[in-house]
C-alpha cells in the first residue's frame, strides 16, 4: 500500500491510498485569525517581544522611586478605596468569562486606570490582561470561585484584594511556566495582612489547574504524587482522550486513585497523528485535531513553552482557485468575502429581532443567508457564486455540518470566548502532547466501556466482561457516543441530559492526508483553496493545509466538509485520492509545475469510527450554549462526571475545549469528595457522641456477667419484654481498646444468657438463639427508640433524685435553723 508508483494508471492499479483505521477529524472551530487579539502570551512562532516582565518581588522592589517598596499592596489598597460596597450583589449566574475587548477600552474602566502612569499599575495591568485571557472576568468572580468560598463576601473589598492577588499570582507563574510556583513564592510580594487571601487564590488556582500544571519535568514529577498524601477514592475515567489524560493527571496530583479505561489500542481519542514514510521522505500528519485555534491563554501554548517547541503560525495568505485552474480574481474575491460578511451582520441583526420577539424561533444559519443573499442579489454571476459557496463550505469546516442543520440564533455563541492570538500549527503533531500526557497513567486499553452503573455506594463500571469499582466515574466519550447509546447508564441520565444530547449536533470532517517525494506547491503558504461548479459538492478538498514546515516532510492535507464529507466516506480511498490528484494537477500543471504522485496517502473515516461516530460538536437548530452546560452536569449525586469538548459552552470543537474541560470536572471531582468527607466526618462525630451516651447508660446496666451486660425496658417488666444487650471484645483496662456489638433480644433470653458459664459458652448460645450481634451504627429502629426510653426514664429518675435531695437539703436547713 505504501510503494512508489510511477504513473497515475499504476496508482490505481496498486494504489498507495490508506483507508486509516482510526479515523479523525480537525476539532477547530474555525480558520480565521481572532478578531480581537490581546497578548501573545504564550510560545510565539517567531521570538515574542510582547510577554509582560516577570513580576516577581525583586522585579517590582526594581521599579523607579514613585514606585512603592509593595506595588501589589498598593494596589490592593487602591482597589480598597474604589471597591464596590459589601452589599453590592455579586455576579450574576453563569457569567463565566466576558467578551474579550481591546487593550484600549480597558484604560477607561476605573478598577484598572488608577495610577497608570506608575510602573506599578502598569504591572497590574498587565496581570489583569492575562488574566482575561485565561478566562478571568476583570473585575467579578466565577462561578467556580463562588463555589469555592475564595472570599467570605461576594462584592466589597476583600473580593477586590482578592482578584488583585489572584492574577498576580497568575501571572507570576506565567512567566514562567517550567518552574512549580510554591505558596511560600506567591508570598514573597505581597504583605503579610493579606496571606489569607494569597491562600485562598493559590489553593483556588492550584485545584483548579489554572498554574502547575503541564509537562515541564519539575511539574510533570510533582504531578504523578498526591499534594497533600491524603486519599480521596477511586476514580475510573472513560477514554484516554485529552479531557481524560488531563484529569486523571489532576486527580493524581490532588489524592485520588485513577484508572482509564480506553477502548482504542492508542491514547489521544480524536487526536492521532500519522507517521507516514516512503521513498526516502517522511513526514506526521495529524489526521484528527491540527490546529491551536488562538494562542493567548491557551494550555496547549503552554505545554508548547513547556516542552520547547516553536510553534508555526498559520499564514494568513490563501490564495484561491477556480476548478479550470486559473487564480480567482483578487478584486471579486475581496468583494464576495465583503458580502458574506455582511450576510452573516444582517442575519444578526434578524435573529436579535426574533429572539426578542419570539423566543422560542429558530431556523437554519443556510435558509437565512440563502434569503439574504436573494433579496440583496449577492453572487449572481457563476463564478461570484462559486466564491460564495467556498465561503459556506468554509463555515461547514469550521462547524463540522451543513449550514441547513446550524442553528440561525445560538450558532457561534462560543464566539465571545474565543482565544485570542495566532492560529498555530505544533510540529511534529499533536500526538507529542498526548503522548507525554499519557506517560505513567494507568491505561488500559482495549477496554470498550458498555455500562455505567452508579448509586449512592459509588459506581461499578463495565468494560469487555469486566467490572471496575470505584467511588466515582468521569466520562469523557465523544458526543456521537453518547448520541448513539453505545454505553447504557443504570439508572437512566436525567431527562434534561438527554435532552441536551438528542438537540446538540455532532458533525463531519475527513481528510486526506499525501506524503510526496517533493514539494512542489511552495513554501511561502499554509493554505490554499479551490472552487467547485458543483454547489452540493462545494465542501469536497476546498481547502488544502501544507505541513511542510512543521511535519518534517512535504505533506498536504486536502479537507473535506458538508455534505461532501457524508458521501466521501462511501467513497474508496483509491477514487478521493485520484479526485484529489485531479484538482492538484488542474492547479498547477497550467503553471508549468509538474504534480508527483503521492509516496503514501491515508484518508480518514470519523463517521465510521465506533469510538467517536463524526468530527465534533455544533449547535443545531433547536439547541442552545445552554446544552454543552447540560451536558456536564453531573449525576447521581456526584457519582458520574463527564468532560470533553462537547461540555464546553466556551470552547466547545476544540482541543483546548476538551483540555480545560478536563482540569475543570477534576475540581469538581475534588469538591464532591470534600464535601462527602465533610458530611461522612459529620455522621461519625454523631455516632461517636451516640456511642458516648449509649456507653454512660451502660455503666449503670440492669444486669451484668462476664463481658456481657443488658439493659432493660423501663416501661415493662415481664420476661418477653425487649432488652438491650452488649458485649465487650477486647478488653477491661482501656474502654477505647474496646470493640462493642449490640443485640437486641427478650429479658428471659438474657437472664438464661446469665445462667451459662463463660463467655464463649454464651456466644454460642446466642447464635443458637438466631441473634446477630452488630455495632453501634447497625442497631434497628426499635432498638433506637428503646435507647430512648431508657435515655428518658434516666433522665427523669435524676430529676426525682435530684428533687429529693433538694428537699432534704431544705428540711435538714429548717431543723437547723429551728434549733438555734
């Protein structure tokens, strides 16, 4: 399959065309650069020139002489005097992350304009930049810190202190990402009133996965040992993808006991990427998840940084090509891509209107452009129309669907959280990351997981003729798995998470990935496209990726989207190959360039896939942002979890998506467990103050002989009335060495108990008797409310006594008194 050929006749005959057995596909939400840049935070294609200074102590005590000794405690005291009063409400519901703005619209908000013309406040600004890039609001608390309880006070002071500490130690970390920040670190510039909430934000941030985290050896080591040497439980996670890589990593780090269970034979779910080779060249395709869709707070940038490698940025140059071959004419392209965009503008504009109007409209993206593009006669000649297709192909790639199954109103609604920055390629593929993710977890592989039962003891999980116990289960299977019922949950998943999975969309994208002898398209590009006469088909190699520069051989990569992607894999891979040869040839054989034919070829079958059934999520028309929050809700009272780019309402269809959603189920995991602990730590302080007051009865007993003593019913005195009975284990000198079990049985049984000799003796007639003997905790309801009863007559007996003793102490005074 892998030889050379020589003529397109002898590729056919014995073609080099793949049909790969995992197929995948990109998780990128869109092409396009990001509209709204802020830092490039992260690891830069060429040496960036814009990461902030490191703010650490000494860089700031540097500073000029308007500078004080403690540039964060003058901010803290700063946003002291301009912090919104303690009865000021908090942040409303769900408002996680805030559009991303402009550098230059930040200078008029109060909270970070103070004092800018010091190098203080300059700092802090910088902190608060990267902190919103990273999903910080500016000036509010997220719901996860809410939950959290990071401060005592929504609004006020103590939270303004409080985001002021948590981005500069945010942004401390990030300047340097390969060192692990320690608390006493975080410290060091920051005054000692305030280590409370320096101990707040850094457990917070630390918990959360938002510093420390990553595969620098320093952090990687710390990472595989519990931070604290405490166990929290068990945890089994379903799928070895990023999401499940990234927590198991997390819970590892925070105390717990982690098993994955994968059903493929590799880790990385839908990312793979391909080491294809032949004819002297060589070369890593990614065949599912390629690019990094914005680089600013980007944990994928950081691992980048982290394990050095120089990240490519995706040129922004795409020439585009008619199917004859000839470069389509700059002047009409600019045009047509002018009147695509203010065809999405109107639809905006009309979807606002109808979501006020009628909130429940909605209809599909491709009807409502379709109607504008009529009523305002945009493209009406051939080749303008051939331009605007490739423009809604392009928008298919980017959602992985038909613009008919789109949703007109929710469609983009991740739009406002995009990452800003360059869009990027990793060289040598995305497999690198997996791959150092994976390193020492407990994988294992081959297991296809086919139920998940779940209760309030913890949850078994079933995989090929296994079962797997734990106290928890995260689920990180692709949205298309769950669609198609491939793992049974018992019980059933509430109706609104079913809901959610039946209305969103899981979409296609395939690819064809060539390795040639040569590179024949050029270097001076990352992509180009090609238009196609045929509107059905306007998705089919669209657009081609060139890897040359970060594969490490001349690899192309032609995409496949829309309805093409449906039909192309009912295709062979010996007729896309030769497709796509076909438009290659149209290209650039007119150019006097001669096209080779490809060394090896691999295309790819997502939909087929039985472990990811399509590509990635979109919003389909009756769906909403509010369905990926559905998604990850958990169930069974914190049992079940699940994780992936599918639960992302921020990032969804992206592998940053599925990373952070990865860190953040690994919080909640962590949360659950602590607030069960809390509550179990809760039921023993009550049992061990019940078995106090159950042993204070007992050192009075009714009746006692050997280890063996009974309490009798107060309100009865025959035979058959109920007693309680007890027995020692363990000896006499030291009550706490002491085991006690309980036994609830007739007077006469316990007075014939008396008449045996030895303890053994008695034991054995006891289990003749059918008695079981259980501890404190195991006692019946009956035997509760006999406690109670004996608790009662005590008690009432010592107001008796006590009474009496009072009266005498008075008679004993009055005789007193009456003789003197």
């Amino acid at each position: 399959m892998d030889s050379t050929t020589d003529t397109p006749q002898e590729q056919l005959d014995n073609p080099n065309a793949s049909d790969d057995s995992s197929p995948e596909n990109d998780i990128v939400l869109s092409p396009l650069p990001s509209e709204t840049p802020l830092l490039d935070l992260q690891n830069s294609p060429e040496e960036d020139q814009s990461l902030p200074k490191e703010t650490t102590s000494e860089a700031l005590d540097d500073s000029s002489d308007p500078v004080p000794e403690n540039p964060v405690e003058e901010t803290l005291q700063n946003s002291n005097r301009s912090a919104p009063s303690p009865a000021e409400p908090g942040p409303p519901a769900r408002k996680r992350r805030r559009r991303k703005k402009f550098f230059t619209e930040f200078i008029g908000n109060t909270s970070l304009s103070r004092n800018r013309r010091s190098e203080v406040a300059k700092d802090c600004d910088v902190e608060a930049l990267i902190a919103i890039s990273v999903g910080f609001p500016v000036d509010s608390l997220t719901e996860e810190e809410i939950e959290a309880n990071v401060v005592s006070t929504i609004g006020g002071t103590e939270q303004a202190n409080y985001i002021v500490v948590r981005n500069h130690i945010l942004a401390r970390w990030r300047t340097n990402v390969s060192v692990w920040l320690t608390h006493d670190h975080a410290l060091q510039s920051i005054r000692s009133e305030y280590k409370g909430l320096v101990a707040s934000a850094y457990r917070f941030l630390l918990e959360h996965g938002y510093i420390n985290f990553g595969l620098a050896p320093a952090i990687k080591e710390a990472k595989l040992r519990s931070f604290d040497g405490v166990e929290k439980g068990n945890v089994i996670i379903v799928g070895a993808g990023l999401a499940g890589l990234v927590a198991a990593r997390q819970l590892v780090f925070m105390g717990f006991n982690v098993v994955i269970l994968e059903g493929r034979t590799r880790p990385g779910g839908r990312v793979k990427t391909k080491k294809m080779k032949g004819d002297g060249v060589e070369a890593a395709a990614d065949l599912g998840g390629s690019v990094l869709t914005g680089i600013n707070g980007n944990p994928l940038g950081v691992l980048a940084r982290q394990m050095g490698l120089p990240l490519h940025k995706v040129r922004d140059i795409c020439p585009l090509y008619l199917p004859d071959g000839k470069a389509v004419d700059s002047a009409m392209d600019t045009g047509i891509e002018v009147s695509f965009n203010k065809s999405l503008e109107r639809v905006c504009k009309l979807r606002h209107a109808m979501i006020e109007e009628v909130k429940s409209v909605d209809v599909s993206l491709g009807t409502a452009l379709e109607a504008f593009r009529r009523a305002y006669k945009v493209a009406e000649d051939p080749q303008e129309r051939m331009l605007f297709n490739w423009h809604l192909a392009n928008l298919e790639y980017a959602n992985a669907t038909l613009m008919s199954n789109l949703s007109m109103a929710y469609w983009d609604q991740d739009d406002p959280f995009e990452m800003g920055g360059d869009h990027c390629f990793i060289p040598g593929g995305n497999e690198r990351f997996v791959r150092a993710l994976a390193e020492d977890l407990p994988i294992f592989y081959g297991r296809t997981v086919e139920c998940i039962k779940y209760g309030t003891d913890g949850v078994l999980v079933y995989a090929d003729g296994q079962e797997f116990y734990g106290d928890m289960a995260l689920c990180t299977v692709p949205l298309g798995v769950l669609k198609k019922g491939s793992i049974e949950f018992v019980p059933e998943l509430p109706q609104r998470k079913k809901d959610a999975i039946h209305r969103l969309g899981f979409g296609l994208l395939n690819k064809v990935a060539m390795l040639f002898p040569y590179n024949f398209w050029g270097g001076n590009i990352d992509t180009f496209g090609h238009l196609t006469e045929d509107l059905s088909m306007r998705g089919e190699f669209f657009l081609f990726y060139s890897y040359s520069s970060v594969s490490g051989g001349p690899l192309l990569v032609a995409l496949v989207a829309g309805d093409a992607a449906i039909r192309f894999e009912m295709m062979s891979p010996v007729e896309s190959v030769r497709r796509v040869m076909d438009i290659l040839r149209g290209i650039f054989h007119p150019k006097g360039i001669a096209v080779p034919d490809p060394v090896q070829a691999v295309c790819t079958r997502w939909g087929k896939d039985h472990f990811a059934y399509g590509s990635y999520s979109y919003v389909a028309i009756g769906s909403s942002g509010d369905d990926y929050d559905f998604l990850s809700e958990t169930v069974g009272d914190g049992r079940v979890f699940f994780a992936g780019e599918a639960t992302s309402k921020q990032y969804p269809a992206t592998m940053h998506g599925a990373f952070l959603s990865g860190m953040r189920e690994a919080a909640n995991i962590m949360r659950v467990a602590k607030r069960r602990l809390s509550v179990s730590v809760d039921k023993n302080k009550t049992l061990l103050e019940g078995s106090d007051d159950l042993n204070k009865l007992f050192e009075k007993p009714d009746l006692t002989f050997g280890s063996f003593s009974a309490l009798f019913n107060p309100k009865k005195n025959d035979f058959d009335s109920s007693s309680l009975l007890r027995v020692k284990f363990g000896g006499s000198f030291l009550e706490s060495s002491c085991l006690c079990l309980y036994a609830l049985v007739s007077k006469k049984r316990v007075v014939e108990l008396s008449e045996i000799k030895g303890d053994e003796n008695r034991i054995t007639m006891l289990n003749n008797f059918g008695v079981s003997l259980v501890g404190r905790k195991g006692l019946s309801s009956d035997a509760e409310s006999l406690i109670n009863d004996i608790r009662l007559a005590r008690s009432n007996l010592s107001d008796a006594e006590n009474s009496v003793h009072r009266k005498e102490s008075l008679l004993n005074g009055l005789d007193k008194k009456a003789s003197y």
